[in-house]
C-alpha cells in the first residue's frame, strides 16, 4: 500500500511541475474570438521577451499596471466594442501585456481591473499600432 501510495503520489508530483512549466507557454498561445486574434501574458520576463517577439503580429498593444508603484497587473477584464456598440471581444487578460489583431474601424475598449472599469476609444486603420497604457491606483 505504502508503494502504491507513494507513485501515485510521485505521478501527481511529476503531472503537477509538467503543468507548472506549461503554465507561461500556455498563457503566450495566441487565442481567437470571432475574426479577433489576440494573446496576453508577461508576468515573468520569458514572458515578456516571448511576447516582444509577437508584437509585430498585432495593431493594438495594452499595458496594465498599478501607480504609484507600476507593478504589473494580470486579470484584468478586456471588452472591445465596435463603432455599433456590438462586443466583438471579451476576455480576461493572463498578464499585464495585452495584444490584438484587429479589423480597421473605431472602438471602445473597456478594462476592469477589482471592480474599477476604465474607457478608452481607438481607431485600427492601415498600419497603425493602437499602443495605450492603463493604470490603476493602489488600494489599502
């Protein structure tokens, strides 16, 4: 029984760090929602290097992050809406870092971050990288 028990916990063990080490990999797969492509992450700095090398493949470029101190935030809700007020995105980002390939028009972006949403509006036209910032204030 001691046997038994110790492989099996031996195999959880072993599954557990596979999927410990899968995790950044895992939050960097680009993702699609409707005709958007998007993908987030950067919590650690393979993560962002990985997502530096991705950048040219998206036209619009998010930062999260908290002031004073501009630590980076992760699970932060992001929901895109087009020129008729139809979401064409809803998503949560995995990181601080937030990109999307997005069809030209105009948009409304909103980002909720411990209950406190911001709005922005953006345009995506011919070869323009839409790269905007959002800060929340530190609470406590």
């Amino acid at each position: 029984m001691r046997t038994f028990l110790a492989l099996a916990l031996a195999s959880s063990l072993a599954t557990w760090g596979a999927a410990a080490q899968q995790i950044p990999g895992a939050a960097l797969q680009p993702e699609q929602q409707g005709n958007i492509g998007f993908v987030s992450g950067g919590s650690s700095l393979d993560d962002r290097q990985a997502l530096k090398g991705m950048e040219s493949n998206y036209d619009v470029r998010f930062t999260f992050a908290v002031l004073p101190s501009h630590e980076y935030l992760s699970g932060v809700g992001v929901k895109i809406a087009d020129a008729g007020g139809n979401t064409v995105l809803d998503t949560v980002a995995d990181g601080p870092l937030f990109y999307a390939q997005i069809p030209a028009g105009h948009y409304r972006v909103t980002v909720t971050n411990a209950g406190q949403s911001q709005t922005g509006d953006f345009t995506v036209a011919g070869n323009n990288v839409v790269a905007r910032a959002f800060f929340w204030r530190q609470t406590g």
